[in-house]
C-alpha cells in the first residue's frame, strides 16, 4: 500500500494476482517492479510469533518420524526458524530452506525445486513433501516424491494424499506398515 500508494482493497487484489501469477507475492513484485528481496522479506516477514504456542502432539508425531526431515519454505530461511522455534519444533529439522536459499525462485518454479533439493542431497524416491498449496506439489511429485496436501482437499493427479490434520496424518505413519498411507 506504501510503496504503490494503494488502498487496501487494490493492494489485496494486487497481492493475490501476483500470488496467482507467479507463486508468491514477492515473485511479482520482482517481476514486475524490481522490488529488492531483502528488503521486502525484512519488512514483511516481521511478525509476532506469540500468536504461536508449542505444539507438544505434532512435535512427537514429527520426532517419530524416520529419516532426514527438511524445511522448505517460500518464506525467508530466518522466519522458517522463528516460525519452527515458536511451535517447539525447531530442533527437529535437520535444516531448513527459504526463498533466499532457491536464489529468490519461489514454489511451484521448477528451479526453485532443483536448487534447495541438489543443496539438500535429497532422494527423490525416499522422499515426502508436505505442503499447503496445491500448485507446489506438482514438480514434487514428478520428482517422485509422495506429496501430501495439508488443508483442504484438491482433486488432482500429483496429490497422493490429502489431511486437514497433520498431527493426526503422522501419527497413523507410525501404525503398522500395512496401515498407513505412504
């Protein structure tokens, strides 16, 4: 609104364009702008984090997990730490990706996935990704990754599995092998 010198409504629908368009916010504003990354994330992602409390169920569900688990997130590296730190959780991720770490590339860009999973040495046929946009599980699952989308359903060929609850997703992944869904 600032920057632009829009109302509410008009940056809100310019917002969603950009995030429709190009993946993220900041991807159009890039694009179409020059807007400087760091500049906008250290704004933008100044954001009280007590709204959030440790999450006891989901860190023991994640802690059960095998494997190597990773953070990958459109946001900066920094608030994927303050947001993992705030649930309690920060300790149980073996590293942890932002958008500064993808060369500024936001999900779903093909490129975006290359860089942080060749950084990550991660394998593709062992791996799962876990995500709440739709459109950021398509390249995964090409990969061959299991994708699972967390929130609402989408029908689509590259959602192997879909939960509104996490927490309770996790935990049937630790029932016997026969019983669960990846």
């Amino acid at each position: 609104m600032r920057e632009f010198s829009l109302s509410a409504k008009a940056a809100a629908a310019r917002r969603h364009s950009y995030w429709q368009q190009h993946g993220t916010t900041l991807a159009g504003l890039m694009h179409h702008h020059g807007t400087d990354p760091h500049l906008y994330l250290s704004e933008v992602q100044q954001i009280d984090m007590s709204v959030l409390a440790p999450n006891p169920s989901l860190r023991a569900a994640i802690s059960a997990l095998p494997g190597r688990k990773i953070v990958f997130t459109n946001g900066s590296r920094d608030y994927a730490h303050r947001v993992t730190a705030a649930l309690g959780l920060d300790d149980l991720f073996e590293t942890h990706f932002g958008i500064d770490d993808a060369e500024f590339v936001s999900k779903p860009h093909a490129s975006a996935f290359e860089v942080v999973f060749a950084k990550a040495k991660l394998a593709h046929k062992n791996a799962a990704m876990f995500e709440d946009d739709p459109r950021n599980l398509e390249i995964p699952h090409a990969l061959g990754l299991k994708t699972v989308l967390v929130g609402p359903a989408k029908i689509t060929a590259h959602i192997d599995h879909q939960t509104n609850d996490l927490t309770a997703f996790l935990t049937t992944l630790m029932e016997p092998p026969d019983a669960h869904p990846l």
